[in-house]
C-alpha cells in the first residue's frame, strides 16, 4: 500500500490516484525495486487536493478514518508513505525528515511502515 498525504492535481481531475505527471515518478521507483506497479494499492490521507500550501487539521481529522479502513480491510503488509501527514498518522512520535528511508514495523497494524518523501 502506499498512502500519499493527498491527491495531486492531475489525480483529482481524474478521479483516481497514480495519474498524471507525478505518478510516474512512483511507477519508476517501483520498477526500479522490481515490483509492478499493478501490484499497489495507491491512496491518499486525506481524499481530496490541498486548499493551501499546508493540509488543515480539519482536512485529516475529516478523512482520517477513511483510511483507518482502507487498512483494515486491505491488511497490508508494507505501507510506504509518501508525505509527512501520512507518515505521522502512521508513526505519530517519528520526525519523518530525519527517518525518510526507514521502516518501522507497527504491530497494531501487523504491517511496515516505510517513511517516504513526498
């Protein structure tokens, strides 16, 4: 599974993540791991484009449970994050700057969490 903080603009246009510009950045780096990318479960924290620079608050505590059941029912056994929101819904005590490329293993979740960049 991999959870961006939000959709980009292309994905919100097109009503589905791992569309447009920004995606194809991804789709490389998995590739380059030798995973297909048809092979992800591709989401955001938050379900819908920034209104500003920053995600609000309001914006993750709104969509945050969307997520939680995300996870549950698709139980995954790696979640890489890509953004410091998602990092931190996750690993809410790890600074993601200083971690990105680390993976920590949640057992609430029974799944590993890898930090990204967003």
């Amino acid at each position: 599974m991999v959870v961006f903080d939000n959709p980009s603009t292309d994905e919100e246009a097109n009503g589905k993540m791992m569309k447009g510009k920004a995606a194809g950045f991804v789709k490389q780096a998995l590739k380059d791991c030798g995973v297909s990318p048809a092979q992800g479960y591709y989401t955001s924290l938050v379900k819908a484009k920034k209104d500003d620079k920053f995600l609000t608050n309001a914006q993750i505590n709104g969509c945050s449970k969307f997520l939680d059941k995300e996870v549950e029912t698709v139980k995954p056994g790696v979640i890489v994050c890509l953004g410091s929101s998602a990092v931190k819904h996750f690993l809410p005590d790890v600074k993601p700057a200083s971690e990105v490329g680390n993976a920590f293993y949640v057992p609430a979740l029974d799944a590993t969490v890898v930090v990204g960049f967003n």
